[in-house]
C-alpha cells in the first residue's frame, strides 16, 4: 500500500520493524527480531512518521508504504552490502569493539568502504524523505556516518541519534582505524544519546582528545559554533501494554501449561536471549550444571529453560557460539539428566510474544548475565510480566538495566561461583523479599516507560 513519501517525522534505522513472509509461508510482514524494533514501534506509532530501513531481503519496490499503521520506506542491500557492511563491519568490526572486545574484532578496508557507502545510501534516502524542519532520529551503531552526511545535504533538519550498545573506553575505541572519521558522522548529530553516563563520557573525552573540541559537561562546543549534547537516555518497554498482553486469558492459560509440562514440581529457570557471545549463555548453563554436580539442587528441584533466537547465522563467530552452546547443552543432560528428567531444556528458535509472555510468568528465576550489554530490555520485560509481584531476576552488573534495577540478585557473569550464590539465593529467598524487591523494580519501569524515554530525548533534541 503506498503511502505520503515525506514526513516532519523520521526514524532511520539498519532494520524496518517488519520482514516480510516468504511466499511458501503464505503473504504479508511479521515483526523483525531485536530490542531496537520491540522499543521504537510504540515511539513511532504514536507520533506518526516515516520508518527507514533494510528489510532483511528484497521488497522487489523502494516506495514508501504501509504494514500494520506504519509508514515504511525500505533501502535495498545487495548480498556483497549484507557481506560487508552488516556482518563484515557492523557486526565483525563494531559490535565486539563496542562489547569490551568479548571476541576479536577484525578490520578490514572493504568493510570501511562499504560502510560508507551504505550509510550515504541511507543519508541520500532520509534527505528526499525528511519534510522542511524535520526531525530525524538516526539509531545505533550500523549508522554512525548518517548524522553529519545528512547534515550536509539538509542542514535544515533536526537530528538526533541513539547508540542502542555500549560505547568503549577511550582505549578500546582508539583501536578502530576509523576512529575520526566514525566522531565526525556522530558530531553531525544535535544530540547523541547513550544508554549509560559512562558511554556519553567516553563519546565527550574522545572528541576532546581526538577532535579537540572543547566541552562544558555535556555539551561539545565544535569550531563553527554548533554545539551537541551527549547524555544518557536509559531505554525501555512498552510496560502498559506488555502488562495487558501478561494479564490476558490466553497468557495465564498457557503459563499454567508451561508449568504443567516443564515444571511441574520443578522450579523453572530461563534465559532468554540473542544467541550471542556477548550473552554469557555458556557461563550460566555451566554454573546451573555445577549446582546440579555439587548436590546444592537435583534435577528434581529444578529446570533450566534457554530461549537462543537466531542470529547473524552466516557470521562465523556466531556458527561457533552456537556449536559451543549445544555442547554444553548436551554434556550436562548426557552427564545429569534422566529419562523424563532433562536439567536443560534449549530452543533455537523465535517465539511471538504471547509465547514470551508465558514463559517470563512461568519463571521462577530470569537469568540474565551478558558480559557487556547497553541495556537489556529482556529484564525489563520479565519484570513487567510478573504482576503478581513474584519470581526473581539475577542479573550481569554489565548491563544497562544493572543501574535502574538495582533490587535484582547482581552477579559479576565472570564469576562462575558467584553466578551459582546468585542463582541459589534466588531460588531459595524469602517470598516476602521477593515481593519486595519485585515491586520496586516493577516501579522503576513501569514509571521510566518507552513514552518516557522518547519524550525525554525529543523534548531535549527539541530543545
């Protein structure tokens, strides 16, 4: 369906909010996967606008249009883009770079330049769809050029730009061969938001040191008498209407299904993430397996369920995460299970959210341990799941959530034995405690929502 080709309103970003459906699986689009989308969708439904993106494969029409009430406009990617730009640069160069170099980044020139190729295809299309004095929020790290390529073309635009992962140290950073040209494109911004203060005092410390800009705290005075400000904007949820989707019929039926076929006297554990390995998901398997080994629980006490969506299958350091998940997956049901009594239940696979929805009511204790993470939004949403003011989340001090949800069980997920005290006390606490920390977190996020934190960036990007 075609739909107005501009908008005062921009969102711009690697990936549209929707793929469309193979043709043997019938016609029409289904939600992408990732954070990003499951946060911004709500942001642009109620301000209206246009969503720029790759849809993931060829729309076969580059015209803006309409799915589920939103205004999309696709940008096409070649399989040599998708090879260097995405998982050659985004996800081989940026990714572990930006993630405390968890795994080696590799740098590589032809990913450089198809980065910036990509990026002005992106700055070129938000320009002819950006109305007169629009606002053009850019996201994450895929597109760190767009800012100040679209301030060139349109410098009568607002423009904004969220970083949805960690931003390094100045140490780490200064490692990338284009570390100046990458501060350029994101000083094109009015405002740069992170997830965290750390990351917009590292972005400020470098563009002094790098750029020699001045700044005043978290303003950035640049040479032509511009200035951008760099501050942190912890993300969120939708929680009113998770909530809604957590409290409905089917949810609550297929809860007590989960509980009848994985639990039943068992308490459940989960994991639900990305199958990445920046996720921690082999150090949390391993320590829930020595817990089983050491006696401290049996798998009569307890089940292990982790969710491992798919992703970046064609980049070989993920092919080799997943191998080494599997693994462990089958050393400890091979080493401790028995017939009808598997400790560790894994999925690869996506689930829509009423499934995801169940399965956060269903348990018992969420375990979220990501050795480096921007924010983690999967915390946020079991909590928001748990209206009944149980369960317990152990969460990586890692993560972003860490700094708002500071009632969770907090583990260093270097630290096998303190993963397994964190995991025992979990399990073993008080419900009254539980109750308790579960409330005050239920508080922060459902106080510090996803409108909140739009409205918190565009009012200062406004302003």
């Amino acid at each position: 369906m075609a739909a107005s080709s501009t908008s005062s309103f921009v969102v711009v970003a690697n990936r549209l909010p929707v793929d469309r459906v193979p043709e043997s699986e019938g016609s029409g689009f289904r939600p992408s996967p990732g954070g990003l989308v499951t946060a911004l969708e709500p942001v642009l439904r109620s301000h209206g606008g246009i969503w720029i993106g790759w849809p993931g494969s060829s729309l076969g029409d580059d015209d803006v249009f309409e799915a589920d009430g939103l205004k999309l406009k696709p940008i096409e990617l070649s399989d040599q883009d998708v090879e260097q730009y995405y998982e050659g640069m985004s996800n081989g160069t940026l990714w572990p770079l930006y993630h405390d170099v968890v795994a080696k980044p590799a740098f590589r020139r032809e990913w450089w330049d198809a980065y910036v190729q990509v990026n002005r295809r992106f700055a070129e299309t938000t320009a002819r769809c950006a109305a007169h004095g629009a606002v053009v929020w850019v996201q994450d790290y895929q597109l760190q050029l767009v800012p100040a390529m679209l301030r060139e073309m349109r410098p009568d635009v607002t423009i904004g730009f969220f970083l949805h992962i960690p931003f390094p140290p100045s140490e780490l950073f200064k490692q990338l061969p284009w570390r100046d040209q990458i501060l350029k494109g994101l000083l094109g911004a009015d405002l740069v938001g992170f997830q965290r203060p750390g990351g917009a005092a590292n972005f400020a410390r470098l563009v002094r040191l790098r750029q020699g800009h001045k700044t005043h705290r978290d303003k950035i005075l640049l040479g032509d008498g511009r200035q951008v400000a760099a501050r942190a904007y912890p993300i969120s949820i939708d929680f009113q209407r998770l909530e809604q989707l957590a409290k409905s019929q089917s949810v609550m039926a297929r809860t007590e299904e989960i509980c009848r076929e994985i639990g039943g006297d068992r308490r459940i554990l989960l994991g639900v993430d990305r199958l990445d390995y920046t996720k921690g998901i082999r150090q949390r398997l391993r320590a829930f397996g020595e817990l089983i080994v050491d006696g401290a629980i049996s798998v009569d006490d307890a089940v292990f369920v982790q969710v491992a969506s798919p992703s970046r299958e064609r980049v070989q350091q993920y092919v080799e995460v997943r191998e080494d998940i599997e693994r462990w997956v089958g050393r400890i049901n091979g080493n401790l299970g028995r017939i009808g009594r598997q400790p560790v239940h894994y999925v690869h696979s996506s689930y829509p959210r009423e499934e995801m929805a169940a399965l956060f009511q269903a348990a018992d204790v969420m375990v979220v341990t990501p050795f480096a993470d921007g924010m983690n939004l999967v915390a946020k949403e079991y909590v928001t799941c748990r209206h009944k003011n149980d369960g317990a989340l152990v969460l990586s001090e890692f993560a972003g959530a860490s700094d708002e949800l500071k009632q969770a069980f907090l583990v260093n997920p270097h630290d096998i034995n303190g993963l397994k005290e964190a995991m025992l006390a979990a399990m073993r606490a008080d419900p009254r405690d539980l109750s308790r920390r579960m409330r005050a977190m239920r508080k922060q996020v459902r106080e510090h929502d996803i409108t909140a934190w739009a409205n918190a960036f565009l009012a200062d990007l406004a302003a």
